[in-house]
C-alpha cells in the first residue's frame, strides 16, 4: 500500500532569496501565506493535482527542526480524505504515526480573507529517513487549490518525478516505498537512485553523503515544449545544462536538482 501526494515543501530560511530564484526559472508563486504560531511562512506552485510548496522558517518554532538536514526539499505531503484512518492504516505497515492536530492558514481569495483549514497527522518510516511525512486532508480545499489552471512562463504543467536518495537505490525503496510506492499516472513517478547515480547524473563532487539517510533530493517536471522552456532560461540567465531530453538547473539558493521533460 501506498499513499498518493498531496505536496511536496522545500525548506529555505531566506524566502525572498529563494522566491527570486524560483520565480527566475519560470515559476508562477502564490503570493505570500503565513502559518499563525508557527514561525513559517509560504509561496505554492500548483501543478495539477499536486503543489510544490515553498516553506520559509521565519522564526524559531515548531518547524525549526528541518533545520541543518541532508536536503533542503525535506518534506512530503500525503493526500487523505481522513488523516486518523489512514495515519492508523500506515502504523499498520510499520509507519510511526503521530496524533492528529487542526492547522489553519490565513488565506486571500478574491481580494477577500478567509480561512484554510486542514487536519495533518505526522509519520514515519520504520527505518530512519531524513524526510518529514505527514498526512493532509483538506477541510477547505476551494480555499488552497486555483479555480483555474496556472501558467507557468517556463510551460511546466505537472509535477512528473520525485527524486529519492540513499546509500544504495534499493535501501532508498526499502525504506521509503511504504509510503510512497512507485508513483506513475496522474501521480509524480518516484525514481530511488543510490547516492553515487545521483551525483553522476547531476553532475555533483563526491561527498560522504553516501552514508547519509534515504532523503527527497530532486523534482522533475513535464513541459509543455522543452525547447522553449531551454529558451527561456537562456532568456533569464539561468544556468543549467541539457543532458539528453532533459534540462537540469542546479541552483546554489534552492540547493537540490530541479529538472524539466518533455
């Protein structure tokens, strides 16, 4: 059993550095969410049915421990109609589930100010992992997701991979595949690369990295035309490099591979 994505978060302390950048490379961001009591607050980018959410910790609290991790892309969201049902359902598979806790998110839709509100339940794989799960079910979703499709100036249209890293490729699976499973469809296909792959194929020094947790360490996503999107970072002066039919951008502010498909 797996659990389908509801988002995925990167994790910066400097958000306006980090929002600069992604907006750069083509991203459309949503204007900025704060997350009351928290110390955090948020831009989204939305990709059909899941979102890339861009996490800032702005001052100390309960996000703080995302801090001084392997990757910057630390978090997933799984998507659940009910967090306790299905936070009891992975403890069943050997997932350490927490509580489940309400979470509210101030939120502007049409020039009006509402309220978001979900449930969100913590868990964890049975063998360690340098990645914060935890389920999200949505009680407003007309508050969170656009009422019509963005456009993303760099023509990304989904959210087509998610980037898992280990020691070995099939210790990353082992220990994470519980969870996420293997993807593919409607949902972002789960590619567990053994650190060493993973260096290689995004052109990183080697580093004692190897020995460090199964983590999330990359998104890929499908464009609408690979060759216009290539132009348009050209365009921006943003760095990266075509490898085959991909183009990946490494950037020194979000700190871990974003890669764009056809």
């Amino acid at each position: 059993m797996a659990f389908p994505i509801d988002h995925l978060f990167t994790v910066t302390t400097d958000r306006e550095a980090a929002r600069t950048a992604l907006a750069g490379m083509g991203f459309q961001l949503t204007e900025r969410g704060e997350h009351p009591g928290r110390g955090t607050s948020n831009h989204l980018m939305f990709f059909g049915r899941c979102y890339w959410e861009l996490l800032a910790i702005d001052e100390p609290g309960p996000a703080s421990a995302l801090l001084g991790k392997a990757t910057t892309l630390m978090g997933c969201a799984l998507r659940t109609a009910d967090a306790a049902r299905d936070a009891a359902a992975a403890a069943l598979l050997g997932a350490s589930a927490g509580a489940t806790e309400p979470v509210t998110r101030p939120v502007r839709v049409d020039g009006q100010w509402h309220t978001a509100r979900f449930t969100i339940a913590p868990l964890a794989p049975a063998a360690p992992a340098d990645v914060y799960f935890f389920f999200c079910q949505h009680l407003t979703p007309e508050l969170v997701w656009p009422h019509e499709r963005v456009v993303h100036p760099n023509g990304a249209l989904r959210l087509k991979a998610l980037y898992a890293v280990g020691p070995s490729g099939s210790s990353a699976e082992r220990t994470l595949s519980v969870l996420l499973g293997s993807g593919g469809g409607d949902e972002p296909r789960i590619e567990y690369l053994s650190a060493d792959t993973y260096r290689s194929r995004f052109g990183m020094p080697s580093t004692s990295a190897a020995e460090a947790p199964p983590h999330l360490a990359g998104l890929g996503f499908q464009v609408e035309d690979l060759d216009r999107c290539a132009a348009y970072l050209t365009k921006q002066r943003i760095p990266h490099r075509i490898q085959g039919r991909e183009i990946q951008v490494l950037s020194n502010v979000v700190k871990h591979p974003i890669v764009f498909t056809a």
